[in-house]
C-alpha cells in the first residue's frame, strides 16, 4: 500500500484582473509564467537583474512592469500572488520565505515543498477551464491527463459555454427550481445545440436556445436524437480522428459495418448500444440498405445519439449520401465526421505514393464490387499511364479487370500492389505486374479486404515499406518503377 506523501490541495480559480503578481525570475520559466497571468488580467510585475528578449518587449511596451537588481522583500507588498522561477535555489527559497512572512501565496517552479500553491495543467475551451493537478508531485502524470482530456472536449465547449453565459441570468429566471433546470440543462446538451456550435451554425444554436427559453416544458421531455456518420478509417484506431473519437464517446447507440475492427469499437463508449449492419455479398448475415436507414430513424426518433460508424470514409463507397438523403427526409439532424479512406491508407501503409511527380500526375478511385459496377467505367481513360488507380472490393473480379484494361491499352508490365487488411497487424502486401495479377492473387489466396494499387508508383512498395512484413510476389529491380524481375 502506498503511503501518502502529497497533501490534497484544495481546487480555487482565482479572479486577478488588475491584481499584482510578482514573478522572480527573467529566462524562459518566467516568461511562460508571465504570459499565462497577463492572459488571466493580472498586473505582473517582473524581477529580475536581466530579461530574457519577449519579457524585455513586454516590459518596453508596458504590458509588465519590470524591476531590476536582485528580489527584495519589500517588493511583495501589494502583491496577491508570488511565483519564484529562476535557476537559484537560494533566491528561491528567499522570495518563498518572504511571501510565507507576508502572507501572500507563493509558487516555487519545480519545488513543492517550498509552494504554496500549485499551477495546474489546464485545459482551456473559452470561459471553460479544466484543471488538472497531481499535487506538485507528478507533474508530467497531470500533462497526460491534460492531453487526453484535450483529445475529448472540442473547441465547442467554449462556446458552448460563453453562450449559456450569456443567458444564465434568463436561465435561471426560467427554470428557477434547480431540479427543472438540471433536465432543461440534460435535455439541452443531449440535443442538437452543441452539434450546431461544432458546426460552426452559431445563429441557428442562438435561435433554438431562445425557443427553449420562451416555449421549453420544465426539463422533463425527451431529448432530440440525432446521427453522425462517422469515418472509422482502415482499421488501425490510431488513425481514427479526434472527433471521431469524441463522437463515439457520447454515442448511444452505433450501428457499424463488418470491417469496423474490434479496436475501433473498443474505444467506444462502453455502454452504448452496438448493432452490426453489415453486408456482405454471399454473406449469411445482410443488413439492406433499407434496413439501416430504418434502424437510424427508429433511434434517433427516441431521443438517441447515433452514430452510424463505417470503415474508411463514408463518402467514398459508403454511400453516406443515400443516408443523409434519408435523415433529412425524415426531419432528423446530422453531421459527417471523415475517415481515412482505404486508398489513402493502404497506399501508406505499403509505402506506395498514390502520385508522384515523375510517375503519376493523378489518382483514380474505383469500386469494381461486381460486373455491373464495371460496365459503368470509362475503360479507355482507367488504362492511360501515368496515373494511379486505387480500386476498391475488387478481389472477386481481377481476372476482369485485368482483360479490360489490357484490351485499352494498357501496358501488361505495369506495376501492382495488393494491400490486404491495410493498417492492421495482419496486412499484407501482394506485389507484381498486371500480366500475373489474378495468379499471384490466387497463389497467395488474398481475401476482402484488399485494396489494388494499380500504376508505376506501385513498384515503390517493394523499396519503401515500413509496416509489416515484406511484400510478396515479384519485385522491380532497384525497388523503384522501372524494369520489372520476372523472378516470382
């Protein structure tokens, strides 16, 4: 059992506009001390023999008041708060002695013995603050905490905040028992306020806090639902976006396709609803499309945040339009939230630029999910060189493929990568030329899902991975687009 060895210390935010504060210190620590106080209103002055050039431009300037020469006691007069920041133990102890003397409240960079007071690291969203403090004992553990504390709470909080301010006082006279206000408040921020201030509609956001205010019952009524369809990426939840993340994390209920990874949706709010809708052709297990438009309505109509989470993007062959074209149909509100395409990232993680200035000027998306799909592309322009197609779901058609773009032209030694379960632990990469590309895929037995690379960058894969193991199939001699090595 550990014992303890930091007292708890009791959380306050001080209001020190136009309040002195005297720094010790001139270099770097004190700066950032300084900067910190000025943004909060305080009237710093700063000690020091010599100061470091910011601190000299703001002293120039009367943004601070400096005083020269080595800390004097009677310098502390007047002050509200001390903060000791130089690089001399001695005049460290002396400013804390002082203060401690005087009765002001002193905070000794890097000492927590000699403090009084601790600064805590802070989050900072407008009016809204987070501190975290670990007592002066672990500084760096309450820098973590901060940083995973930023990851969650999105610049909307701010103003979310600033606009509830603004209106506490018809708030209040509203709702005047605290138990009404406290549902008006839930019912409020489970709703689509904070959704229009994340998507920057702030007159909209004024608007419907104003109809609550004149028309609101008293907090008892069911929440609005909303959905947010949501890129999950490739499968590696390191690539998930921060507000992907923050989404999820306030998610009622998600519906998610198959080839959302396990790691992704462990990083979900642990209570949430979790409802697959996958499909998958062939497969024993189909969600039409129908389906999850239906699932989508029939949640965000009771009052739940959905989150409609798909592999990748949702724009990009995930018909995220036929669902935004449903939601509003229906009155329910939404936003997008962008993924990591597959293109994109299987083409990193194999190591393969999707365009390059000496061997492809464009990059091509295609989904070559069936023979229908195919009928509809333009053959001729898809077999041009210099250029790179990425060229989704089409595992099943290669033999396909490979015969229509040999047909217009294109040349059988161009270079392919074949990028299976990209991101993930298990990827691998499947190299060679167009000629050999249904045999080598067969060979190696490659399943959905993969990604084909194909066009001159392709050949890179073979040079530049970094992830996993590397390639199989045939490779380009010199690891860069050129003259390819039969050898299998």
């Amino acid at each position: 059992m550990f014992t303890e060895t930091v007292p708890p210390l009791y959380p306050l935010f001080a209001d020190l506009r136009g309040r002195s504060v005297l720094v010790v210190g001139g270099g770097a620590v004190a700066r950032r001390k300084a900067e910190a106080l000025l943004q909060a209103g305080a009237r710093v002055i700063v000690n020091a023999p010599a100061l470091e050039p910011d601190l000299a431009a703001w002293a120039g300037n009367g943004r601070i008041t400096h005083r020269a020469g080595r800390f004097r006691r009677e310098w502390l007069r007047g002050a509200w708060l001390a903060i000791a920041a130089t690089d001399d133990p001695a005049v460290n102890r002396e400013v804390a002695e002082a203060a401690e003397a005087q009765r002001v409240w002193v905070n000794v960079v890097d000492d927590v013995e000699l403090s009084r007071f601790q600064v805590p690291a802070r989050v900072e969203r407008g009016p809204l603050q987070i501190a975290v403090s670990s007592g002066g004992g672990a500084p760096m553990l309450a820098r973590l905490v901060r940083e995973r504390l930023e990851a969650q709470f999105d610049e909307s909080f701010g103003a979310l905040a600033t606009l509830l301010a603004r209106r506490r006082a018809r708030i209040r006279a509203r709702w005047p028992d605290i138990g009404a206000r406290r549902r008006a408040f839930a019912r409020l921020l489970a709703g689509p306020l904070q959704g229009l201030l994340r998507r920057r509609r702030h007159l909209e956001a004024e608007r419907l806090l104003e109809a609550e205010l004149r028309t609101g019952d008293d907090g008892g009524s069911a929440a609005t639902g909303s959905v947010a369809l949501v890129g999950a990426g490739p499968g590696d939840p390191g690539l998930l976006t921060l507000r992907a993340l923050r989404v999820l994390n306030e998610a009622d209920v998600i519906l998610h396709d198959r080839l959302v990874s396990a790691e992704v949706l462990a990083l979900a709010r642990r209570d949430a609803e979790r409802i697959t809708v996958g499909k998958q052709a062939g497969g024993d297990r189909h969600t039409t499309q129908a389906r999850i438009h239906a699932l989508m309505v029939e949640h965000a109509r009771a009052g739940k945040r959905v989150v409609r989470l798909k592999g990748g993007d949702p724009f990009v062959f995930g018909r995220g339009g036929e669902e935004l074209e449903s939601l509003r149909a229906h009155g329910i509100d939404y936003e997008v939230v962008p993924g990591i395409t597959a293109a994109l990232a299987c083409a990193a993680y194999a190591g393969v630029p999707l365009t390059h200035r000496d061997h492809a000027q464009s990059a091509r998306l295609v989904t070559a999910h069936c023979k229908a799909s195919l009928d509809t592309l333009d053959w001729a322009a898809l077999a041009q060189e210099r250029q790179t197609l990425a060229v989704y779901m089409g595992v099943a058609m290669l033999d396909t493929l490979r015969a229509r773009l040999l047909a217009h032209g294109r040349d059988p030694r161009t270079p392919f990568a074949l990028v299976e379960n990209g991101s993930r632990p298990e990827q691998r990469v499947i190299t060679g030329t167009l000629r050999e590309l249904p045999a080598l895929a067969e060979r190696h037995a490659v399943r959905a899902p993969a990604l084909l690379i194909l066009g001159e960058v392709a050949a890179f894969a073979q040079s530049l991975h970094w992830f996993g193991a590397a390639p199989l199939g045939t490779a380009v001699a010199g690891g860069s687009p050129g003259v390819l090595d039969e050898a299998a």
